[in-house]
C-alpha cells in the first residue's frame, strides 16, 4: 500500500490485506513513523509513548533498583585490595569516636545516653544500604540532637512528673516514667522527619537545598552550637537549672544559669577543666603528628578511661552525676505513637530539611574532591529510610558529622563500607562492654561536646571575610545567627529562610544602575566609570537587577535621570504627533490629487525633528534575566530607537510583553540564552512589527546593527531632503 503522494511505507509498518490495520513491532517503530503518510499513527502516539514509559521491562526494573538500593551497583564491584584496609581503619576510627559522641549527643535530646548507641546503629547501616555518598560519616549530630531536645523539654517537662517523696519530704521527678516519654516524643518526631524526607525524595525534591545558602546555613549552625553550648552549662558546673522552652528561652537559661552559678558541685567542675584541657591537648597532639602516624589517637577513649579509672566512686564522694544504668543489648522495635505525631509535625519537617541540607552539603564537597556524583534525591530517601526505621527502634534524628567525617576521610575511608564497620563496633560496644561506662560523668561528655564545637566556632571568621566580599551575604549570616540565637533552632531556621528571600527582593530593589561604554578596539562594554569610551550617538544602559513589575517604575526613572531624557514629554509628543497625524489624514483625504506629496513632506518633517533633537542617538538597554509588563514595554519602546534585551530570560507571563500595535521607532533585540527565541514566539511576543529579524547574538552586534541604520537613515534623509528641494 502507499500513500496518495506515492512515497513508499514505512519498512516497519505491516499492512494486513484489508490495508487498514498495520502491526507495530517495538515501541521504537512508533517513533519513526511519517505521520503524514499514517495520520491515524499521531492520534494513538501519545498513549503509546505513556504506556511505554509505564512499562516494565527487564533492563528498566535492573536500572530502578539499582538506582534505589545503590549498595547492589557498587559492593559487587568492591575491590579488596584498594579499599579493605582503608575502610577497616576508617571504620574503628569512626566507631570508636562515634562512642562518647552518641552519649554525648544523647544528652543534648534529653534521652538516656544508651540510646545515643542505637542511633549510631540502626540508622548507619541503613545508610550503607541506600546512601550514595562515599565519605561522609552518619550519626548523631549537635544541632539535630538539641532541635529534638527542644521538642521533648516542650512536650516531656519535668514538671509533668513530680512526685511525693516520703523519707525527704519533697517533691521529686519520676525519672524512668520521664525518659519512657521522652523516648517516645524522640521516636515519634525521628519517624514523622524520616516520612518527610522519603516523601520529598520521591517527588524529586532534592532542590530544596537550593534556598539553604552557604552563609545561612553556617549563621544557623553557629547560632544553634550557642544553644548546644549553654544546655551543656548544667553538667559543667554541676547544677539543676530550669529548661526554657519557646522564643527567648536561651536568654532565660543564661540567667538562669547565672544565679544559680554559687551552687557549683566543685568536683563536677574540676572533672570538666580536666577533661577540656586532656581534650584539647589530645587534639592538637593529633594534628601534630598527622603527617606521621596514619590513625588518630582515640582521644575520646583515653579521657574516658582515665578519667573512669582515677575518679571511682565520684558519684558518692563528690556528687559528680554520672551516666547511670546502661542495659546491654539491643532494643525490640515499637510502633512510634501516633497520637504525637499532631504536635511534632513542624518540629519533624524542619528537622528533615536541617539534616538533609547539612548532609547533602558536605557530601557534594568529598564528591567533587574525589570525582563522583551524589544523587541529591536518593540522600532524601536514603536518610528518610535511616530516620523511619531507627523510629521504631526508639533512635533519634541523625545528619552527618563534620568531625567525624573528616576523619574518616584522613584515615583512609573510601566508601561506605567504612560506615557500616563503626555500625559494627557500636554494636560490640552495646553487646558486651556498655555496662563499664556506668559510672562515666555526664561532665565528660559535656567537654567532649565543647571541644567538638571548636570548628563552629571557628565560624564567626567569616563575618569579616564576608564583608569584605559581600556584605548582603554578610548581613544574612549575621540575621540569621541572631535569629536562631532568640527564636531557637526551629523557628530560627523558618525566619532566617523568610529573611533570605526578603533579600532576593531587595536585590531587585536597590540595583545598579549605570551606562556602558565601549574597551576601545575591543567588543566588550564597562561602566564609564571604568574610563571606557562612550559609542558615540549610542546609549547603553544597564541595570544590575531583573525588571519586573515591582521595579519598573524605579527603573524609568533611573533611565530617564542617566540619559537626561524625560520620558513625560516625549509620550506627550508622541499623542501630539498622533493626533496631528489623525488631522492631516483627514484633512488630505478630501485632497485627492495632492495627499502622497503632502503626507510626504509633513510627516518627514515632524518625525526627523524628534530624531534631530538628539542627532539621531539610539538607546540601547541592557537587562538581566527579566519578566516585563505590558506598561513598562510600552512606555519604554515609545521613546527609544532601539532595545536590547541581553539577559532576557523565559517568562511565564510573555503574553503581557506584547508592543504597541503602532510602536514610534524599531526594536531590536540581543538574545543569547537558549530556548528565549522559542518562549518569546509562543507567548506572542512577535508580531508583523517586531519580526525575528530583530534579534542578535551579541551586544557588539546589536550596536554595530545601531550604527549601520543610523548611517541608512542619515542618507535616507538626506536624499528625500534634496529630492524634496528639486521638486
């Protein structure tokens, strides 16, 4: 069979006898077919390439779950000999430090330490599993950690569980129905985080992170190991301050803290100074000997172990407040209580993006130092899972550690499995050896949280380096730090993300604005104030910011300051000439013989005088990225020779840049982004006016094609001038 203009049929295409049904072998076959021959094949295309794209094919299942579990694509590719021993030293490393910082870090959410354990458990080998990233170390995290105890002071107050005590006439906590809550709220909040993070994950919204930028993220982390440092204070000194909870609540710990200082347990103070000093000596001793010894000392175990062999029986000689009770073994999992889960949402989805951001933040840093990619939605999923499932194993939120991370990349770590062995020591730890840490001082852990803190602190630097650079950037760390400081972690985060958005419009507000000038013997353009030369009878401007219309008005009125033209006037002449020529035409179409040449001289006449007041000067404006108004296109196109749009970008409101039916002179356009020409023809930007043949590449062109039309009129003019003066 063939079609009525001849042309043979498609070879893929099998004609029954009836010659009015043809059978399609692939899905590609679909693709290349002319619908021209074969109308009937484009009304079906679409739902074929649908259930295409929903079908399951073998190549397509092995892609999806490889992509899903991407411990499948790369353990069986794991080579021995590169990485064993790496990983092996990597993973004892980071296990052992992993330790006292659980417990620590366990603390800070107001749990029992043990279950700092669990979290640095469960949630790492569940990360081996679906994580992408090959260095970063999961776990227990500092400003995770005292989000999550905000939450459970908020709905687990010991207030709640005072009881009656009988032999000393006082009021007590129940401190076993307190925790047993406490752990609840922790796992009901990790759950509900983890469900947000999948959730994002599977809509593709990796993106997010985007809206984090580096000076907020680092004035928010900052600000929150403020809050991490003085929830610390009470087991420095040794004293029961009241836990503050809601805006301001650091301010009231402060004083708190402060009137209470004349009660320090002096041992407990003692054992605190010890063990910062042994702390920070170990570390600097680390970094010394960096170069020559290829594991780090495990300065965590040895404070511990001295400090739990020569400080025995502290708790009844001293009062030092020690961790307690460590059960041995694992955990069952419970189903997290779902009545809390109303009453932790916000909670849980601010700690998802915090976790989620500091994780995909430093896991982009060690993939572009050692060249591989992190897929930034499967770090959602794959965090959400670690969160979901350490939910039902009564574990808390985890992110990435800085400390850890580090060094688990000095010691040799070169891929995941590196985490999954600290999982492992963990796990010895909990089995079999938990129990000697009883009597380890919660004052300890408090040192080792402080001098984990250092590199934070080391953070207030970029204050200065960033006023040299930026002070926008400068002034968004700054509000940032004060806003997590006095609204606490939670409500900090959502402020400063709202106050780092309201500088996006500012930005737009207060632009630059300033007229270019031409390198000479060059095609690039600078600011007259860098002494370039202006092109002589073209103005070029440019603004710093997008149009749109919150600026429009700002912008004309800068535009008419730099190039001294009021644009009032020139749409007042514009009227005047238009009304003029309404009267002429009138007054000529009752003047038959003599209409061509009257309409001739007048209108050369009155036109060429606007243009001569400016010796025939082009304006020629450069944007950024823009979205324009139909009000702003029309007043700016009616009384500009030509346009240039450099930075147009695509806008989704292109119907409302149509010009002027009867624009007064050309526009030209120079447009080098890609996929604007086709965003522009679709929203209707071109019309039987303004054609295609408007548009450049570069700048250079657009003012090269100024001045050859400005020479093409001059002549123009001057040869209708002397063929007038003939007649």
């Amino acid at each position: 069979n063939r079609s009525q203009t001849g042309s043979r049929p498609h070879p893929r295409l099998r004609p029954k006898p009836s010659g009015l049904e043809f059978r399609l072998d692939t899905y590609a076959d679909i693709k290349h077919i002319p619908t021209t021959m074969y109308p009937s094949v484009s009304s079906f295309s679409l739902s074929v390439s649908l259930t295409h794209k929903l079908s399951c094919s073998g190549p397509r299942l092995k892609n999806c779950l490889l992509g899903s579990v991407p411990v499948m694509s790369w353990l069986p590719r794991y080579s021995i000999r590169e990485n064993a021993l790496g990983d092996l030293i990597s993973g004892i490393s980071v296990g052992i430090m992993q330790l006292p910082q659980g417990m620590a870090y366990a603390l800070l959410a107001s749990v029992p330490p043990v279950f700092g354990l669990y979290s640095s458990f469960y949630p790492v080998l569940i990360y081996f599993i679906f994580g992408t990233s090959k260095h970063i170390s999961v776990g227990t995290y500092a400003v995770m950690s005292v989000m999550i105890g905000g939450v459970i002071e908020r709905l687990a107050p010991d207030s709640n569980y005072m009881i009656w005590d009988n032999l000393t006439n006082s009021s007590i906590v129940n401190i076993s129905l307190r925790d047993a809550e406490r752990v609840r709220v922790a796992a009901a909040v990790t759950f509900m985080s983890g469900l947000f993070q999948i959730l994002l994950g599977l809509v593709q919204f990796g993106f997010v992170v985007t809206y984090l930028s580096e000076p907020l993220v680092r004035g928010y982390t900052t600000g929150a190991a403020i809050h991490v440092i003085v929830s610390q204070l009470k087991y420095t000194f040794g004293i029961s301050p009241e836990r503050y909870s809601g805006p301001f609540s650091l301010l009231y710990t402060v004083f708190e803290i402060c009137y209470l200082i004349p009660e320090t347990n002096i041992g407990t103070l003692v054992v605190s100074i010890v063990a910062i000093l042994g702390l920070i000596f170990a570390k600097e001793l680390n970094t010394y000997l960096s170069k020559k010894i290829p594991v780090p000392i495990p300065v965590e175990l040895i404070v511990i172990a001295t400090v739990i062999s020569w400080q025995v029986n502290l708790q009844e000689k001293y009062g030092v407040d020690v961790v307690g009770v460590i059960p041995s073994g694992l955990q069952p999992p419970v189903l997290p209580a779902a009545s809390l889960f109303g009453q932790v949402i916000g909670d849980a989805f601010a700690l998802s993006v915090v976790g989620y951001g500091i994780a995909i933040s430093l896991g982009r840093i060690f993939a572009l130092k050692y060249g591989y990619k992190v897929d930034s939605n499967q770090e959602l999923i794959a965090l959400g899972l670690s969160n979901t499932i350490g939910g039902f194993f009564q574990c808390f939120a985890i992110s990435c550690s800085m400390s850890r991370t580090m060094v688990q990349e000095s010691t040799g770590g070169k891929t995941q499995v590196a985490g999954a062995l600290s999982a492992i020591v963990i796990l010895f730890i909990t089995l079999w050896i938990g129990t000697l840490f009883e009597d380890l001082p919660k004052a300890v852990l408090a040192a080792i949280i402080f001098v984990n803190l250092h590199g934070m602190m080391k953070q207030f630097m970029d204050i200065p380096a960033l006023w040299r650079s930026n002070k926008v950037d400068m002034l968004i760390w700054v509000v940032t730090f004060i806003l997590t400081l006095l609204f606490n972690p939670d409500l900090g985060l959502a402020a400063a993300i709202g106050f780092s958005m309201l500088t996006v419009i500012f930005r737009t507000q207060l632009p630059k604005y300033s007229i270019l000038g031409q390198i000479p013997a060059t095609d690039i353009y600078r600011p007259l104030e860098d002494y370039n030369q202006q092109v002589p009878g073209i103005l070029i401007f440019r603004s710093s910011a997008t149009i749109y219309f919150a600026n429009a008005e700002m912008y004309q009125e800068a535009l008419g300051e730099k190039s001294g033209i009021d644009i009032t006037k020139i749409l007042s002449a514009k009227r005047k000439l238009d009304a003029k020529r309404k009267r002429h035409e009138k007054k000529n179409a009752k003047k038959a013989a003599k209409k061509n040449t009257v309409d001739m001289v007048r209108m050369t006449r009155v036109i060429f005088t606007i243009n001569d007041s400016k010796s025939f000067m082009f304006f020629f404006l450069t944007l950024t990225p823009a979205k324009l108004d139909q009000n702003l296109n029309t007043q700016l196109s009616s009384y500009t020779n030509a346009f240039c749009f450099t930075h147009l970008l695509s806008s989704q409101n292109l119907s409302h840049m149509t010009l002027p039916v009867d624009p007064l002179f050309p526009l030209f356009l120079s447009v080098f982004l890609a996929g604007v020409v086709d965003n522009l023809q679709t929203g209707g930007f071109f019309n039987d006016k303004v054609t295609k043949s408007c548009l450049f590449y570069t700048v250079h062109d657009a003012v090269l094609h100024c001045q050859s039309t400005r020479t093409h009129r001059q002549n123009e003019v001057m040869y209708k001038c002397a063929s007038l003066l003939l007649m």
